[in-house]
C-alpha cells in the first residue's frame, strides 16, 4: 500500500512556565493505516494515567472532525468509542476509526445527528456509559443531558442547570451581572415581535446587535444601524434561531463598534475548583463566524488577562460549572471587556489553548465527567509559545468572504510533513462536503515559539495544503495572515470588511511576484513540452532519441492584468526566463504528476499547485495562495489566436441565479410581478444560514423556477425578468 510520510507534530509537555517545547517526526506509515485514522497528527497532552480508570466506552454524538477529535483522545486512555452517523456518512473517517458505529437516521441533522430518541437507543444498543458531544448538535441541549440521566450514562459536560442557564442569553446575562461580570448595555427580555424590536433598538441607540436568545456560532444575529434593517433583523434571526435551536427568541443589545472578540477558556470540577486557561483571539471573523484564532492575544496585558480570567472563573463558579467551557467577551479599544456569552461545550477553536498549555481538553473533560478533581492549580497554567488556527472551509471566499461550496474531494493531502503543524480533520480522499452540513473541512494548526514564527508556519502550511474538488477558503486566510494590519495586531472583528471594503478579491501581486509568476508559468510549459517531445521520439523511433538540447522558446502569456511576452530558455531544470526585461533563474523538479512544485526563482523559494493544465497553453496556478488563470501560447499560436471570436458573456442583469447550494426557504415574487432593485426576491437557507436574494434591476417578473422547499444548486436559476 502506498506510504504517507505523516509527518512532524508537536507535543507541548506539561509542566510549569519556561518548560520547553518538544518535536519529534513521526515515522513513514501506510496511507490509511489504522495509526494514521487514531490521530499520527499531533495531540497535546499532559500524559495519561493508566491507574486512573474513567469509562470503558464512551459514544460520540458528532461527526466530522470533532467526533474525530474526541475518538484520538479516547485511544489514547484506552476508552473504547462509539461512532454515530447517518446514511450519508456511513463511510465516514469518525465512523472508521471508532470500535463501533451505529445509524441514526437519514442525512437531514433533525433525523440523525439531532434525533435523541435514536441516539439514546444506540447508546443502549452498545452499552456505552458516557456520552461526549462534540460541538454544536446537541452539546448544550439540556433535555439530551437530562435524557442521558436518566438512563443513568454521564453527559461529558456541565450538569443541566448550568447548560440552561448559560445557554440562555437573557439568563446568562443576568447572572453574570450578579457575579459581578462586565456586562453589555441592552433589553434583558424577550423581544415579541418587530415592532417592539424597533421601539427597543431606538431606546438602546444604534447600532444593536439582534441575538438569538437561545443561539451561537454566529447564527440567529444581525447588527441593525436603522428601524429598516431592525425589522429585517428581527425576520431573518428569528427563523434562523428556530431553524437552528429550535427557538425563536431574541433580545436586543448595544453593539459595540470596532471591538475585539476575545474568550477565556474555563475548566471546572465536580469539587468547586474552576481555573482559567489564558486567552484566545478570535476577532477575524465572517458573518459573526470565526475564521482566524490565535493564543494568546496580542492585545492583552497581564492585568487585563487576569481580570478577564478571574470573571471568567467568577461566572463558572456562580453556576456550579463542572467542564470545559469557554466565557466570550468583546473588548474595546481602551481594554475594557463586556461578557457576551458562555459556550457551555468544546469550543472549535480549542486546539490553540492545548498548544500553548499542554493540557488535553477532551483528557480534562472525561476526568471531570468520572468525578475527578482537577490536576493543576491556577499557577500551573502557563503561555508556553504562540498557536494559530485556520478554519478551512468548502466555500467561496469571493462570495461574500464565503459562501459554502458543496462537492467530493478527489484530491486531499494534509500539511502535516511540515514542522509546528497540526490537522484536526474528518475527511480523507473521496469525502464530500454535503448541503447538509458545516461546510468545514478542516482546523490548521500551527504552533511556534513566538507569534512570527507561529505565523510563518501557517504560511507554509496553507501553500502545501491541497484540496481538490470543492472550492475553498486557502486564499482568503493567506491573505488575513500576511496583511499588515493582523501581523501587527491591529484588528477587529470587522477587519475583514475593513481591509476589503469591496468584498476579497485574492492576492493583489506586485511586480516582482508578477514576475515570478510569469516565469514559473513559462517554465512549466516549457518543461511539459520537452517532457512531451522525449516521449513523442521514443514511440516513433527504433532507436534511442538523444535528450533535447537546450531550447529556446518566445511565449506569449496573458495573465488577468494583459499579455505579456516572455522569453524562455534550458532544458531543466534550470530556466533562464526574461519577463518584460527583466531576467530570472528558475529551477524546479518539474514532477508534472506531483500535486505541489517547489520551485525557487533567483534563490526565492515557492510552493506552487498546477490546479489544471491543458496542450492548449491554458493554465490554473494556485500562488502565494491564490489561483491565477494563465495562457501561454508559443509566439506563432498566439499570432494565429488572434483570428479566433471571444465568448460573449451572459447578461445577468435580468436572471437571479442561486450564489450558493442551498434549501429554498421563500419566494416572495410570482409571474407577472412588478420589482424593484434591491428588492427581495427569495430567500435561500445554507448551512443553517438564511441569505436575501434580491433583484438586480426594476422590471417585471417573466417566470419563477423556484419554490419553497426546493434544493438548488450554485448557479441554477431562480427567476428571470422580462
């Protein structure tokens, strides 16, 4: 079976501050071998005690990369592990490497991965006596824990009172104002409808953020700057709150312009004991979505930490909290903090926090769920280096910094050869990324033992990520880590629409970096056409042909900023290449079957991905992290393509078509209607996410290829004007 060199990994002993960090590279093993699906990437961990008996098997209520995640945490105590799936994700990585997998039900997550009744039958079923949920599902339902109770299986979490009380914004708010908790500005009821939305946000003062009560992720809000966009918040927060949560309810807060989203991760015991676990920053953001973490936070000082963390620690205390769990503040610009909720759960963005202080969190939480007091006090916990975290999803980043992006993976290879590098992933060749799931595909983790070298790690990490199949967000998280604003820890949590105020529009290349591209673009066509000329003598000849000599090639190359001419020389793998007058040296392997070319270009050293390339000249090139178009013809093909007609393009201005695979949730037009522009015309449901199509010019409605309920594709048509 093929080999995978899986890699180098961290591992982050535990102990006290200046302990040092460790790296080792783990050995050559088959491609999908047992060890490679148990976790071969790198864990964290503070080491386990096998005297210290806990559970003998554990079911994990998730999927994906989480459920993968608590599954390599269970192997490695020797807990035996229980997978649930639904039909669609019978093949699943989660469900091979778990001991034992059971169906619950059809893809939609109401019918599996949401049905308590078939899951708490499975738990039956194979005898398991804990339950770890994951993120997300059903991780903060209260009636899940009470159920699991009830049959007498743990819940790998907090008990029910303090998931009810946390779980509830409204709730959540109030006690933490009796625990002496900064607290944000706002209406602690239950908003009724859209008028008492308006009255509400005017006696508040815009801007309000419209939350919902029940929710998280990012899901249910909207930030309302008049009694317009209130009303329209109020609508589309409501249905997605109750789409999501099963819950429509909402309040209304002051939003707090500019701040940074920064979180204190909380452990506690069944004994009183509660500790903080620094900080993460989570201000780059998306639709109220994280993209970017790191730990710790540039932002904060000593001071600022410890206050953050001692009401961290106040509000677990307050309500008994016995887990792992995550308190979220917004912070402005003069370091003053205001609770915005409590994350009763794992969080995504754990990983980063493990890195920094060696502590396993799944470890901590199934210690805490047997009983166990915690093993460290507040002192113990260090800031050992720097770790950052990119969330890699299927989806467009052009299209509104990311709309999800659905398909199969026909190509997938992980980072993991490179040093400081973790892949928290629940995919392999061949998965797909379904309409009905988070369109995550996977955590990247790098960890350095400071920020800049945390950060030159990721860099290189995502140019050797490679997904083939699905489109994806690698370009959009290059370009965050390397601006100037983030490396210099100016940000917020609307940096990305500060920084591309007229949405992402990819890598803007200097000259130089032009010029690079150019030149790599040349020389692998000419390496791709001696490659071909070899080959051609040999099958038309008796006896050997002699390697081509050295040749000398006048191309013509259009890139989206024109055409350039260049000229190209060498039979490889060292090319001498002249672009627009300047001369460069370029040398590669040239391995045209390889996914990823490292290439230097005058000593500068580049990984690049040829995404597609045909005997035409017409190439894809992902570099520095985005994909450049190229043709490259041959002086005389370019003479002669001049002769060939252009492709007219398509007036969109009368069509709506679907930006997004998604669910039709309403149509809000029929034939023979009058529109505006800017008026709604349907609404489309991705990912739980609820999106507003509107008109793109006045006219009137010729025909309607939607209704609600429908399942649509990206680019199908919706309506078409007249």
């Amino acid at each position: 079976m093929a080999g995978l060199w899986v890699g180098a990994a961290v591992l982050i002993a535990a102990g006290r501050r200046g302990q040092r960090t460790r790296l080792w590279t783990l050995k050559h093993v088959p491609r999908y071998s047992r060890e490679r699906l148990l976790g071969s990437r790198s864990l964290t961990s503070t080491g386990h005690d096998p005297s210290e008996k806990t559970f003998d098997k554990i079911l994990v209520a998730n999927r994906g990369e989480i459920a993968c995640r608590v599954i390599k945490t269970c192997k490695k105590m020797g807990i035996q592990t229980v997978a649930i799936h639904s039909d669609v994700d019978a093949s699943s990585v989660h469900v091979k490497m778990a001991d034992e997998a059971v169906c619950v039900g059809p893809a939609p997550t109401g019918q599996s991965y949401l049905n308590m009744g078939a899951i708490l039958e499975a738990v039956r079923k194979t005898g398991a006596q804990a339950v770890h949920p994951g993120y997300g599902f059903l991780s903060e339902n209260k009636e899940f824990a009470k159920c699991l109770a009830a049959e007498d299986v743990t819940f790998i979490g907090p008990d029910t009172h303090a998931i009810q009380a946390m779980g509830d914004k409204i709730e959540s708010k109030l006690l933490a104002k009796n625990a002496k908790v900064n607290t944000i500005p706002g209406f602690d009821g239950v908003v009724k409808d859209a008028d008492e939305a308006v009255r509400i946000a005017r006696e508040i003062g815009y801007p309000v953020m419209i939350k919902a009560s029940a929710g998280g992720g990012g899901k249910g809000m909207r930030i309302a700057w008049d009694d317009e966009e209130t009303r329209d918040g109020f609508r589309f927060s409501s249905q997605e709150a109750a789409s999501s949560f099963g819950d429509d309810r909402l309040l209304i807060e002051k939003f707090i312009d500019n701040p940074r989203h920064i979180e204190i991760q909380v452990l506690g015991d069944k004994h009183g004991n509660a500790l903080w676990l620094n900080e993460r920053e989570c201000s780059i953001q998306r639709r109220n979505q994280k993209v970017v973490e790191e730990a710790p936070s540039v932002f904060l000082d000593p001071e600022t930490r410890r206050a953050m963390g001692e009401q961290a620690v106040a509000l677990a205390k307050a309500v008994k909290y016995s887990s792992a769990g995550t308190v979220e503040f917004l912070v402005d610009s003069q370091k003053n903090f205001y609770f915005l909720e409590m994350n009763t759960r794992l969080q995504v963005e754990h990983p980063v926090t493990e890195c920094i202080t060696g502590l396993d969190l799944v470890q901590e939480m199934i210690r805490v769920a047997k009983g166990y007091p915690l093993r460290h006090k507040q002192a113990d916990i260090p800031i050992n280096g720097w770790a950052v975290e990119c969330r890699v999803y299927a989806e467009d980043p052009y299209k509104s910094f990311g709309l999800p992006s659905i398909g199969r993976l026909s190509q997938y290879q992980e980072p993991t050869h490179l040093p400081g590098v973790r892949v928290d992933s629940g995919i392999q060749p061949g998965s797909e990324i379904s309409i009905y799931y988070d369109p995550m595909i996977s955590k990247l983790i790098t960890y350095g033992s400071n920020r800049t070298e945390a950060l030159r790690r990721m860099e290189d990490a995502l140019d050797n990520y490679v997904i083939r199949g699905v489109t994806h967000n690698i370009a959009l998280l290059r370009e965050v880590i390397i601006n100037s604003r983030f490396i210099e820890g100016d940000i917020n949590t609307k940096f990305l629409s500060d920084v591309y105020p007229d949405g992402f529009k990819g890598h803007k290349l200097t000259e130089t970096e032009r010029n690079q591209l150019l030149a790599i673009a040349s020389s692998l066509f000419v390496a791709a056409q001696l490659r071909a000329q070899h080959f051609h003598g040999h099958e038309n000849s008796r006896v050997p042909i002699l390697k081509p000599r050295t040749a000398e090639w006048e191309l013509s190359i259009k890139l989206h900023d024109g055409v350039h001419t260049v000229r190209a020389s060498g039979s490889g793998p060292t090319f001498s290449v002249e672009v627009d007058g300047s001369k460069l040296n370029v040398t590669g392997t040239w391995n045209l079957a390889s996914p990823l070319l490292s290439v230097s270009v005058d000593g500068t050293p580049r990984t690049i991905q040829c995404l597609s390339r045909d005997p035409g000249g017409s190439m894809s090139l992902q570099f520095l992290g985005t994909v450049y178009k190229l043709h490259v013809l041959t002086k005389l093909a370019a003479e002669l393509n001049r002769f060939m007609r252009e492709k007219v393009a398509e007036d969109t201005s009368s069509i709506l078509r679907s930006p997004m695979p998604g669910v039709v949730v309403a149509v809000a037009v029929k034939p023979g209607d009058m529109v505006a522009e800017g008026q709604e015309i349907c609404v489309i449901e991705a990912m739980k996410m609820q999106n507003s199509m509107t008109a793109g010019k006045t006219g009137k409605v010729k025909s309607v290829q939607c209704k609600a309920g429908d399942t649509v594709g990206e680019g199908d048509l919706l309506v078409e004007l007249e």
